[in-house]
C-alpha cells in the first residue's frame, strides 16, 4: 500500500476532550503500519509523537472565543488534536473552532 492509498479510521469522538489525543495516537500507530518506511524516510515524513504535540499545544497561555487553526501537517491531525485537547480543557472555553489544512 503506497501512501496516497492509505486509507484512515474516522477520528474520534470528541466528548471526551481529556482522551481525544489519545484515541486519535491509536489511529496514527494504526496508519504508520501501513506506510512504505523506506518511501517515508526518503520523503522525510514522519509522525509527530502525542507528547511533543502536546508539549507544542502548551506553549499557548490564553485562548480567544474564536479560533481559525491552520495545520501544517499531511498525517491524522495529531498537533490539531492537541491543540483542540487543550483548550477544551481551560475555561472559558473557546466557543468557535475553524480549522484549515495547508
């Protein structure tokens, strides 16, 4: 299975903020399975770990009511998944979400 054929679980339910990361880690490990390594190493890509995503989504000290997130990443959305993990975790919380991929 090539990478452009690799296909992905839907993400996780998101009632849970506090285990988001978490289940969506399950489907990234599931995913990287099917990856080509050699293909992957040559590409460069890789998956960013749960713990550095959340290292990266704790570097924000306060959230705005309104939040247009822009993710840098091709893979299952871990950093966004952190970042939303986050601050759906502070109160007040953040009362609209957008989200673009580049």
């Amino acid at each position: 299975m090539t990478n452009q054929e690799a296909s992905f679980p839907v993400l996780p339910n998101v009632s849970n903020p506090a285990g988001f990361l978490d289940q969506l880690d399950s489907i990234r490990t599931e995913a990287q399975k099917s990856l080509n390594i050699e293909r992957q190493s040559d590409l460069g890509q890789f998956f960013t770990q749960p713990s550095v995503a959340k290292l990266m989504a704790g570097m924000f000290s306060s959230y705005p009511s309104s939040i247009n997130l822009v993710d840098p990443g091709a893979g299952v959305g871990t950093l966004s998944a952190a970042f939303i993990e986050s601050a759906m975790l502070v109160s007040p919380k953040p009362e609209k979400y957008t989200f673009d991929r580049l």
